[in-house]
C-alpha cells in the first residue's frame, strides 16, 4: 500500500467535485483521454502536442504526474487531498483504475475513484514532517519518506499521526533539505514545497507549543486589541463558554460587542459547541460572536453556521495565523518574543500542472 498526495487546483476549485463524486484527479484539461496509453514515451509525445512550445523539463513534469496517475497508484493505495476551501485534508482508498470522464466538467475529467474515509480531518492533526511532504507544489505525488503511507492510515483510522520513527531536523522537518520532498519514480527524485504553506504549518506548530491551553485565549485577545477592540480576557478554568469579552470605544462597550470562545485543542470542534456559542452571544446581549477553532470543524458544525453567517464567524487555525501575521507589529513586546517573525519575499514556482 502506498500514499498519494492530489491536489484539487491551486485554489481548490475542484475540492468539492472531488468530494461529492468520490474521485480525485483533474486538472490537465488540455490532454484527452489517456486510457489506452502504457508507455511512458507516448505519454510525454502527447503531451508535447498538447502544450506546445512549453519548456521540456515542464512536460516531463507533466509526464511523471500524469503516469503516476493512470499507471502507478493502485486499487487499495490511500490519497490525500489538501482541502483549499476549509483548509483541512480529505483521505480516501483508491476503488478503481484511472478514468477519463467526457461528461466531467473541463478540468475533472483525468481521475481515479476514492472512497472518502474522512473530509475534516484538521492540519493540525498531523505533525510537521509530514506537513513538509504535503507541501510538494505538485498536483500529483508520492507519499514515501517517514513512513508516510503507515500514518496517513492511522489518520484516516483515529484522526491522529502517530509519528514517525525517522530521525528528523530539529525544526521538525524531513532530512531531505530544506523546501524538498520526495516524488514520482523514485525516493531520491524531490521537488520544490509550497514555502507559504510551508511556513503557516511551520507557525502553527509554535504556536501550538507556546500557546497551549489557556494561552491561546491571551493571543486572540492581543490580535483583537491590536484591531482597536478593549478586552477582558477570562481567567483560566471553567469560563461558562466565554473565553474574552470584546468590544470597542473607551470602555469596550460600543458595537460591535463580542462574546470569544477560544478552542485550542486539535480535535475538531462539533455543533453543540457551535450551539453554545450562539446561547451566550443571546444570553449576554452581545452582537456578535467569534469561534477560535485550532482544530477546525467538523462538517456538521459547519453546516450548523451556515445558517448563523451573521451572527458568528470563525477563525481556524490558518485564520489565526493570518491575523497574527497582518496584527504582528502591534502585538505586545512579549507576544513576539515568544513567536519572533520575519517577512520575506519569494518568487512563485510552478511547478504543480494544473
């Protein structure tokens, strides 16, 4: 049994077809039908037709993805798909041999058929040297470093990354090098990581560390004040489902009025939580609620503030972040010695198809 990463489009436009017809795969919608190719040189030759002009390397890129697809995953390999909208990863068992479906919509018609064991399952969940190998900017590729394929079951099986018996970096990153992971043909063949993605794993798992617990309430109160909001963040202990009131002008008592609860554990959140938090915004007379979910939600509880989408708003794990990030200078002094930070600027590879 071996482990795949899919993607379903840079921004995960194909997230939920995906999801919905139980198949990953896509992108590539300028290649027909591929059935009946078995050879690796014919495959590259039609690719060369259907991107003309486009640099060699790229194509056999292209090549090596699109042959991992029709030809090396197996019935019964497991698939990751890192979930763009919600920010979570689905994991599926692969049921069948590739497919070319006419009638899919343009950029979903090359896919193999899944069976989805889990669609919520939060980042956080899992731990960084694994993050590191679903970083690969490639829309299509092998799982095999750190025992990867034995963990990601354990995920889809318990929702927890047992680790892996690996000796790793001490920033928790693969031996492989920094921004490299291993692809397609062979363990030694490596490409480029998405580094933004990268990096937000990377601060999620410090923050994860150095906010644990209640301290992560006392993070979320500095974000809020650093946008203007007085805040009163509760002690530690039972809390009646209240971790921070908020609110703006002098004394925090203008609008908008914010009843905070602040879920740091990596689980995902359920709706009753969703529920409570929607009993104290009422019960105080606030006018609005924020959710912190490190964990993300499951999909009941997101249905479940679907229909409360102005009354309450949640920040996950990556939300959090980016407001840390855009907040940062106006953090308290001790918040950023506890999580120094540097911006930087990078060029935009690509490298992942389509």
């Amino acid at each position: 049994m071996n482990a795949w990463l899919v993607r379903a489009g840079s921004n995960g436009e194909r997230d939920d077809y995906n999801l919905a017809n139980n198949v990953v795969g896509g992108g590539f919608k300028e290649v027909g039908d591929l059935s009946g190719c078995t050879d690796k040189d014919a495959m590259l030759q039609i690719l060369d037709t259907a991107y003309p002009g486009s640099p060699k390397q790229r194509t056999s890129n292209y090549r090596n993805q699109l042959w991992a697809l029709t030809n090396r995953i197996e019935v019964g390999d497991l698939v990751v798909l890192p979930l763009k909208t919600t920010s979570q990863l689905a994991i599926g068992r692969v049921t069948g041999p590739y497919e070319f479906r006419a009638d899919a919509p343009l950029g979903s018609r090359h896919c193999r058929p899944v069976e989805w064991t889990r669609s919520d399952l939060p980042r956080t969940a899992v731990q960084q040297d694994l993050l590191f190998s679903l970083g690969a900017f490639m829309t299509i590729c092998q799982l095999s470093r750190n025992d990867a394929a034995a963990r990601i079951k354990a995920l889809a099986e318990t929702g927890k990354d047992p680790g892996s018996s690996v000796d790793l970096l001490s920033d928790g990153s693969s031996p492989l090098g920094a921004g490299q992971v291993s692809v397609n043909d062979d363990a030694s063949s490596t490409t480029a990581v998405d580094l933004e993605q990268y990096a937000k794993d990377r601060l999620s798992t410090v923050i994860a560390e150095r906010f644990a617990g209640h301290k992560m309430a006392h993070l979320v109160g500095a974000v809020l004040e650093a946008q203007g909001f007085v805040c009163d963040v509760a002690p530690e202990g039972p809390d009646g489902g209240i971790d921070i009131f908020a609110g703006l002008g002098p004394l925090g008592l203008d609008a908008p009025r914010l009843i905070v609860q602040v879920k740091s554990s990596p689980s995902a959140i359920d709706a009753p939580t969703v529920r409570e938090l929607h009993g104290v915004i009422s019960t105080h007379g606030a006018d609005q609620g924020l959710m912190v979910a490190w964990g993300g939600l499951n999909k009941v509880a997101r249905r479940e503030l679907g229909t409360q989408r102005f009354n309450v708003r949640v920040w996950e794990a990556n939300d959090l972040i980016e407001q840390v990030a855009s907040n940062y200078q106006r953090l308290p002094e001790s918040i950023r010695a506890d999580l120094p930070l540097k911006q930087i600027w990078t060029v935009v590879e690509d490298l992942a198809g389509s």
